[in-house]
C-alpha cells in the first residue's frame, strides 16, 4: 500500500530530570521506530512552525501566522484581514516571575467566557478591533491593520514566566498598553470577583500572539489530516485536505485512508503535561500512544499497509522508516528516552 504517515508529537522528547530510566513507561515499538530508523535534521521547536515547515507555507510573514488558520478551523469562516490570537489566561505571582497558565488548566465557563469577552470586546471595539469568543479557550481578534508584532505561540509560554517573552515589534508598546488596560478590566469584573469568592484562579489577562493573514494554498503536502489542534486542521482545510479530530487509536485511521494518501497525524497529549512538567500524566500519555499508536502503526509498516510511517517529536530531527528498516536487526535498539533525551539537548 502507498500510504504515507507522518506523526507529529509535540512534548514528547520533553526531558524530565531527577527520573529513572525505569520510571519512564516502556514503548519498544518507538524505541524501535527511532533505533532503526532514518534520521534527519528538523529544526523545528514548536507544533505551530513545525505545521508550517510541513505544510511547505512560505507565508512572508516575519510572525508564525497561526491565527487565520485557526480562525478558519474553528468558525469554518475566512477572518476579514489580519487576525490575532487573544487566548484567556490566568497569571500567577511566582518566585520566578508570572506565571502563565492557559485556561485548560482551571475550569471556566461558557457563561464566563461570554461576560468577560463581551466587556473586552467593547474597550477593544474603540480601537477597530472585533473579538470572537466562542470557545473558552482560544479567542480572535479581527478587523485592525497589520501589526509589526514578534510573539511566542501560547504552546511556548505556558508553565513559563512570561517577562522575558513579551511581545516586540514596532507596535508592541501599543499592545502592551492595551494589555494593561485590559487586566485592570478583567481584575476587577464581576466574573473575577466571583472566581476569587469561589477560590478559582482569576482569568486576568490575555495572550496575544500568532498574527497574520491568511495566504494562498501550499499545493496539497498532505491529503488527509486528523489533529486536536485547530491550527494544523486549518492548515490542512486551507490545502482543501480532508480534515477530521485525530482518532482514538491507529485502526481507525487506518481504516480512513486509501491508495496513495499522504497523512499527518497530530498527537499532542504529551503537550500540556510537558509544558508544566506533569511526568505522572506524560508518562501516563506515551503509554497510550505505544498501545494505540506507535505499536499498530509499525505493524502495519511492517505488514506493507503502510509505505513509510514518520515521527516529528519536536527535538530538532524527524525519523522516517520503510518496510525493509524495521527488519535492520543489526543495529542496536536503544530506549526512546535515552535517544530523545540525548538528541534534544545535542
């Protein structure tokens, strides 16, 4: 069969210190997809500007422009000019600075959501700016001129102090006055005020980042796309790809694909859990993808449903194996978390 899969993993190579080596979930099928197969470089760090890379979009944009692609996945619409994500977020006072914690991490409501953003919606009104705040959790902002802003995605910054990540660029002084503005609003809302009688982390400011504009199709890299992730899914709607939520477990994809697709599978449950360096919950995620993933898929590569089967775990090198490298026997297999590890800080 010519199917082609491509498996990117963002977190996965995430090395925990003060671990183990036998604390860490055994995976022999990936420890055998990395021993065994081809490595080359890929620079990429992050899911956003790894999707670019893969995706082949020369966007001309100095800004990883994720989020018109998102836009486009999550409201099956075309944002009018630029677009920026404006993601709610709760900073917490450390003794390493502020905290950023994205709103996956505490519970906030429909009802919330809808009462904080309409108020930000109306100061952010006066400057041209239209909020759309469907989801809790990813929020867009519309309708201004370009912004020369240099930003970090959200995936970079979370579980991290953000002082020394802050927006740059010609009109990054505006927007970070803008922000101020913006978390005196939220501090003193009533959906705060209630959050805090309820002892809830205060959602008090907001991440912008990601902004572009939408450009033209790449010409079609991958034929078929299932990922989480808004922004890979509106890389792939972009290419008129076949997009659809990754599944639960690799036969289903299997049984989704035909003759000569070429698939980017997107598995990020190890993302979040790297990002606040959560191992219990990392550890508990590479379980499931040697169980549902990374076991069946090397197995249909080695049974020919599969052409070649890719990973991208995000530390600087992809792995590509066909059908005659899963039988290379002589060469020595080597743990996934001591080739990872070892990689990843090379």
């Amino acid at each position: 069969m010519t199917v082609s899969v491509s498996v990117l993993a963002p977190g996965l190579a995430e090395a925990f210190a003060g671990y183990a080596a036998d604390a860490f979930a055994k995976a022999p099928a990936l420890s055998r997809l990395l021993s065994r197969s081809q490595r080359q470089a890929f620079a990429a760090r992050s899911l956003e500007e790894a999707a670019l890379s893969l995706f082949d979009h020369r966007t001309g944009q100095a800004e990883l422009p994720v989020a018109p692609y998102s836009y486009l996945a999550e409201t099956a619409q075309t944002p009018d000019g630029y677009c920026l994500c404006a993601d709610p977020v709760h900073l917490q006072v450390d003794a390493g600075g502020l905290i950023l914690f994205d709103a996956s991490t505490f519970p906030f409501s429909k009802e919330e959501s809808q009462a904080l953003s309409g108020s930000i919606a109306n100061f952010l009104s006066q400057d041209g700016w239209r909020l759309n705040a469907n989801h809790t959790q990813r929020w867009y902002l519309c309708g201004g001129n370009s912004q020369q802003l240099s930003t970090l995605p959200l995936s970079l910054v979370r579980g991290k102090s953000v002082g020394e990540v802050l927006p740059h660029g010609r009109d990054a002084s505006e927007w970070l006055s803008r922000c101020n503005e913006i978390q005196m609003l939220m501090y003193s809302h009533p959906v705060n005020q209630q959050r805090a009688a309820q002892g809830l982390p205060l959602v008090n400011s907001l991440w912008i980042w990601g902004g572009g504009v939408l450009t033209d199709k790449s010409g079609g890299c991958y034929s078929k796309v299932f990922a989480n992730d808004v922004f890979v899914r509106g890389l792939g709607l972009r290419d008129e790809a076949y997009c659809e939520p990754a599944p639960q477990h690799a036969q289903t994809l299997l049984q989704r694909v035909d003759k000569g697709d070429r698939v980017l599978l997107v598995l990020d449950d190890c993302s979040a859990a790297a990002a606040y360096q959560d191992f219990p919950h990392w550890n508990e995620a590479v379980e499931g993808y040697e169980q549902q993933w990374f076991a069946p898929l090397l197995k249909a590569l080695i049974t020919r449903q599969l052409h070649s089967l890719e990973l991208f775990p995000l530390n600087g090198y992809r792995y590509r194996m066909v059908f005659r490298q899963a039988w290379h026997f002589w060469k020595r297999s080597r743990s996934y978390q001591e080739i990872l590890t070892r990689e990843n800080t090379a």
